[in-house]
C-alpha cells in the first residue's frame, strides 16, 4: 500500500518521542512499514551505524582518481556490463576475469576501490572464470555508456568529461582496454635465404579484438593520440581487430602496458 506523505511524516515525528509499536497503532500503518520508514530517514540523514555516504563525482563533486577511472573504463568497455537487478534494485558492474590472470582481478579490484572508496567490492567465482563486482547507484552517473543490449548494437560515445580525463590519463585507458578485449601476441615467419634454407623471424605485437565500431575507434583514437601505429585487420569482411605490430610501437606499449599476468 502507498501511504501519503503527510501520515510518513507524522509517524517519523511522532516516533521521535514515542515507540514504533504505539506509534504504529495509533495511526493505523503497520508497525513493519514504521520501522522502514525510520530506517530511510536514518539514511538520508547519514545517521545508520557505520554508514558513509556513497561518493559520485558527477552528482557531488568528489575528486575522482582519473588514472584508476580511465583504466576502469576501459575494463567496463572491453568486459565490463552493468545491469539492475531486481533483486538488489541497485545498478551492479561486473568485470569477468578469467582465472588464469589473478593480477587481473587484483588491478580490477582496486580500481574499484579507488573510484568507489566508500563501496564494497566483490568476486564472484563461476566456471573458467570471476566476475569482480561493486554495487552502486552512481554507476550510470560514471558510465553513461550503460544501456539496454550489447555494445555493439547501441553508440559507445565518451562525454565530454570522460574525454578529458582519458586526454588526462590515455594509457591508463589503453592499458583497461588491452587487459579487458586485448592480448600481446608473438608472431612468425619464414623467409628464404640465398643458400636455399629458411630462417624463422619472430616479431611481438598487440591485438584489440572488440565487435563494436564505436569502441574500437575510442581504442585507436586514444593510440594516435600517445603516438602509437596501428591497422585494422577483419575477420571475414568485417573490421574486426586493431593491430600493434611496428617495433617502435610496440616498445611504447611495452613500456606502459605489457602482457597480462
């Protein structure tokens, strides 16, 4: 039942200075329904046990740890997903690591932890994998890109705050990129020699493997901004991937990236 405002408000008043059962017969609501409405007004006013206040930096104006943001941007892009269960009526975003990469979830966590640090952080286990969770209302307030369906079917634009803070902290980005929908490979070749023989030439070289148009682009266009080459190979007659393979480039992105562990 939705009761009115006026009878909340006269039973928070009145339990100010009475019990909740009085209280709650006095005024014909049930003394469950007394109890929560107490408890909500304990929140709003920040006055629960051990309470803090969930920070956001788009509706509050916390500080926001940028280099932590972009790296967990680009998780969130490459395997992140956010969604609204029914169960906990709170925004959750999941990052799926699989469990030969430990120092993932590791990295995962604490950004996390650095761009929520009044909310806790989870891991839930499944089969090849875990998922490396947080709940918060704010999620959408600092991940716009949230929608129905997968990315690839819906625009991946950045706002123009989030374009700052990745011009601010590219590699951080390119680095969530890489360890979310990316890999560093080693390729190789033969080639034949004047004598007859062959000789193997082996070469490194990073791959980004993303369906969606959109996330591709933020992922090359961040590339050129740090002074990184990079081509586009397809999978059939679709672009597909975004390739590293020049040594220079290469060595930049060993510098500031290198492989997953």
């Amino acid at each position: 039942m939705n009761w009115p405002p006026e009878t909340r408000d006269r039973a928070l008043t009145a339990c100010r200075s009475g019990k909740t059962n009085a209280v709650a017969r006095a005024l014909g609501v049930p003394k469950g329904t007394v109890a929560w409405w107490i408890h909500q007004d304990r929140a709003e006013r920040g006055a629960l046990p051990g309470a803090r206040r969930s920070t956001c930096h788009r509706c509050d104006g916390d500080e926001l740890d940028g280099a932590a943001y972009a790296y967990l941007l680009g998780l969130y892009l490459g395997d992140g997903h956010i969604v609204l269960p029914k169960k906990h009526r709170v925004h959750n975003l999941s990052i799926a690591c699989t469990d030969t990469w430990p120092g993932l979830m590791d990295a995962a966590e604490a950004a996390m932890r650095a761009v929520f640090p009044h909310n806790s952080v989870c891991r839930v286990r499944a089969r090849g994998c875990t998922s490396v969770k947080l709940y918060s209302k704010h999620l959408p307030c600092l991940f716009p890109q949230h929608g129905p369906g997968m990315k690839h079917t819906r625009v991946i634009a950045l706002d123009g705050w989030q374009q700052q803070i990745v011009d601010a902290h590219p590699w951080p980005l390119i680095r969530g990129l890489i360890h979310s929908d990316g890999c560093r490979v080693t390729n190789w070749t033969t080639a034949a020699l004047a004598d007859g023989s062959t000789k193997r030439y082996e070469y490194p070289r990073y791959i980004f493997t993303n369906k969606s148009d959109d996330v591709r682009r933020i992922f090359s266009d961040t590339l050129d901004f740090v002074g990184v080459g990079w081509r586009t190979s397809r999978r059939g007659s679709d672009p597909y991937h975004v390739s590293v393979a020049r040594r220079a480039s290469v060595a930049l992105m060993d510098e500031h990236i290198g492989a997953k562990y």
